[in-house]
C-alpha cells in the first residue's frame, strides 16, 4: 500500500462491517448503544466522513503539532508572561484550565463508545482519532496548567475540578452527561460532533486563540490551536449522519437532537466564552466582541449548514437572538457577586472605557446592566466588600445549572414546571421544553440548591464552600483588589 495514493485504498482498508454469524446483529450493535432511531443497517453504508486520515499521517500530523506547541512553551517559559499579564487574562486562563480539561478527558471515553458501538465503519475510524485527540487535548492542558501552578493554585484545578461538586462543574457534568455520554453513537455524534464542536468549540478555541495572539500570550494560542484542527476534524463526524437521518425518513428526530444540544452548549459557552471575551480579555486587545462571534460563527456559517441538511432553525431562534444580547452580562453579575464560589479571580471589567466599549457592541447596556454595577461600585468605593458577596444562594436553572437571570428593570420570570410531586425551576421556556421531551432523563438530577434544600449538606454559607471543594485559599476574590472601581472615586471628587 505504500506504493498506492490514500485514494486508492482508503475506502477499502476502513470498509470494515461485515455480517456477524455467531450473534445476532442487535446483540453486536444493541439499539439503545448504537442507533434508537431505527435506521436500516444498510443506511450505514453511505457514511463518508468528508476528513479523510490515515494513522500514519495522523501520528505525524499530531507529533508536529505538539512539538510546535511545546517548543513555543519552552522558549517562553522564562518570559514569565503569566506573571506579568492583565488581571483579566490571569482570570480568563484560571477559569479555562479548571473548567476545559475534563470535558476533554471525558470525550475520550464518549468517543471510545462510539468506535464501539458506531454502525458505520468510516464512523469507527473517525471516532478512533477522537479518543486519541481528547487523550492529548488532556494531556496538553494539565501540562500547561501545571506551568502556572507556581504563580496561583487557580491552576490545581484543572485535576481537581471533576472530583468537586461546585456548581460550575454540576452545570457542566449535567450537559454533557446528556449529550455525550448517555446517548446511543448515532445520537451522540449528532449532539456532540455536530451541534457542540461545529459551533461551540471553533469559537473557544479560534476566537479565544486570535485574542491570546493579540494579547501576547502565545503559549496559549498556540496550544488552542493544535486543539482546534482536531475539533474540526471531529465536527465532521456528525454532518453525514445527520444527511443520513433525513433521506432516511428521520428528520424531526435529527432536528430534535439538533435543538436540545445546540442550546445546551450554548447556555454553557455563553458565560464561558462571553464572560471571558467581553470582560476579562484586555479592552486593547479585542478585535471583536463575544456576539460579533457568535454572530458569524453561528447566526452565518452554522444556520448555512443547517439549512443544506434540510434541517431548519431551532424553533427557539428568536429567543437565542434576545439571549446573545443578554445572557452573559447576567452571569457575569452573578459570577462577580458569587466569586468565592469558583476557582478562580474574577474581574469586574467594567471601568468606564470598558463601559463604553459594552454600550457600543450591546446598545443600552448602560441602562440595565449597567445599573447593578453601579450600585457595586457604590459599595467597593463606600467599604462595603461585604454587600458586594450576597450569603443567600441563588435560584438555580434546573436545567442550565446556572442562576435565574433577567434583564435588569424588567421582571424576572421563573419557568416552573411540576412533575410527580416536585416543582423544577427554568431559566428560560426553552429549557422547561428540553425537560418536558424526557422528564424522565432529567427529573433525578438535583442542583446546589437543590441539594441545599434536601439538607445534603449543613445550611450554613461555609458549609456550602467546603460542600463545594473550595477550601478557604481556593476561594475565588477580585482580581484587581478592587482598583477597577479607582476611576469612580476620581470622578466623583472632582464632580463634587
């Protein structure tokens, strides 16, 4: 085969399914691991992943990728940029290392089990490659991570994160739990390597990458982008099942795996992604803002591939355009208000130029968001700290996982649902909807407070902490020791 062009033998070497004669077919390929959606055996036949890679380019392909990331990690590592950068960006690389490295370790076995279980033998192949990139992507991570552990202990939770149940990882283990690791391969890879990496993990790992690049941590950059070509490789898998699902009679199901994860990922990338491009990297070196992203990854190249599937829009679209305007500026209030809850030291982002910069990009923010950290800002400038971190924990979606949030001067709705007996509480109708299609697949699941209520733990506010893993010099403060508030006072004296 070496004398052979890939075209000429790949289609063969990868043919692998053949007619089991010792068990039954169902037996080899259970239903509810490998297809629920009944498609026929021989639907399978027409997968064609459009990436196609051998393991011999493979192995090269990634051993130049990591000798490219790593040799850029080594001739930086005396720079010491970590130490000298922004206090947004030491917080935007705390809250990405604790809260990225183990979905990507847990995407190592959710895509084992698709090579398992996968019916299409090209499926099989792709999804080999993919245990093995989320075996590195890990890697990658906890060894970076473990660079600048030296300069803040943000950094040990990129190991310890998945062994905690603070609330940020109940969010994100609830998701993708649902997406990609209790699903059968055909549905996984439709939630998962189409919905979630095709919209989601190109904008963390491209955006995020271009705004690392023009911050000057190119350690960072570099290390996303060996992640991303992998995560576009992955995306593909997706997109021939979906063709197969619809000319194969299938397509409310394909659209209904389709609505649910889109807005599952994007209530967990909103305040990830959002938080981290409007407020914590530098205002000098944002090239665009977290909309204008999401605007042109997913309103633009994301709705196009949809819509040549023969698929349509999330039914909720509307709704997602109100929610790109407000969502992430919700939680960022939350997050800042709530900072000993997480990891890591979050900023405010909010001195006046950078207010300027928000009510350009969003109109009006001033008006309502801006409102509340106003009133933050009254009390950093006054002494009262202590009114800036509330005790009482928040109403929690039960399905996003994240805070009850609204837009400020406009009442706050709280989409509640009762089903045997207990009464469940939603952020947003949509999220009410994705619970209604199996309640059953929810209804188990208990947030913080939830778990607060059901006396899981003692009911004092350090009882949750600890409950939490956040031991007291893990516990999260500002990042700027409150200076971003200075401006203010100088304003205001000179007003007076």
């Amino acid at each position: 085969m070496a004398m052979l062009k890939m075209e000429e033998w790949y289609d063969l070497a990868r043919s692998t399914n053949w007619t089991p004669r010792y068990v039954a077919k169902d037996e080899l390929f259970p239903p509810e691991l490998s297809d629920v959606h009944g498609l026929p055996d021989a639907a399978f036949d027409a997968f064609d992943e459009p990436y196609k890679v051998t393991f011999r380019d493979y192995v090269r392909t990634q051993r130049e990728k990591d000798v490219g990331a790593y040799s850029v990690r080594a001739a930086l590592a005396r720079g010491r940029f970590y130490e000298t950068a922004a206090p947004g960006w030491q917080a935007l690389l705390q809250l990405h290392f604790g809260g990225a490295t183990f979905l990507e370790y847990g995407s190592v076995s959710a895509f084992a089990r698709a090579t398992r279980f996968g019916k299409a033998a090209g499926m099989r192949n792709m999804a080999t490659f993919g245990s093995l990139d989320e075996i590195r992507h890990t890697q990658v991570h906890l060894r970076f991570a473990h660079d600048y552990l030296k300069a803040n202990r943000a950094f040990d939770w990129a190991h310890k994160a998945p062994r905690t149940d603070n609330w940020v990882v109940i969010s994100e283990r609830h998701t993708f739990d649902d997406i990609e690791h209790t699903r059968d391969a055909t549905s996984f890879a439709v939630m998962t390597n189409f919905a979630f990496e095709t919209c989601f993990t190109n904008l963390q790992f491209v955006a995020l990458s271009a705004d690392a690049a023009r911050s000057g941590d190119h350690t960072f950059a570099t290390m996303l982008q060996t992640i991303q070509s992998d995560e576009a490789r992955h995306s593909q898998i997706g997109e021939p099942l979906l063709r197969i699902m619809v000319e194969h009679g299938k397509r409310a199901e394909a659209q209904m795996l389709l609505d649910i994860s889109f807005w599952r990922c994007w209530k967990q990338f909103s305040p990830l992604s959002g938080i981290c491009m409007d407020y914590y990297t530098p205002l000098e070196h944002r090239e665009h803002s977290f909309k204008e992203f999401m605007q042109e990854w997913v309103s633009e190249q994301f709705i196009r591939r949809i819509l040549d599937l023969g698929l349509e829009r999330p039914w909720y679209w509307d709704i997602f355009l109100e929610d790109l305007e407000t969502f992430h500026h919700a939680q960022q209030i939350g997050v800042y208000l709530y900072r000993p809850t997480g990891w890591w030291h979050a900023v405010a982002g909010v001195n006046p130029s950078e207010r300027e910069w928000l009510e350009s990009k969003y109109p009006g923010w001033n008006a309502t968001f801006g409102t509340v950290w106003d009133v933050i800002i009254d009390n950093v400038l006054n002494g009262r700290i202590d009114a800036t971190i509330p005790e009482p924990l928040p109403m929690i979606c039960n399905m996003s996982g994240f805070e009850l949030t609204g837009v400020p001067g406009k009442k706050l709705v709280d989409y509640t649902l009762d089903y045997k007996g207990r009464r469940y509480h939603f952020g947003s109708q949509v999220d009410r909807w994705i619970f209604e299609q199996e309640p059953e697949r929810y209804a188990g699941h208990k947030s913080l407070v939830d778990r607060y209520v059901a006396k899981v733990m003692p009911q004092t506010a350090e009882a949750v902490l600890t409950y939490m893993g956040m031991s007291a010099p893990e516990r999260g403060t500002d990042g700027t020791n409150y200076t971003w508030a200075e401006p203010y006072r100088l304003a205001r004296g000179k007003a007076a």
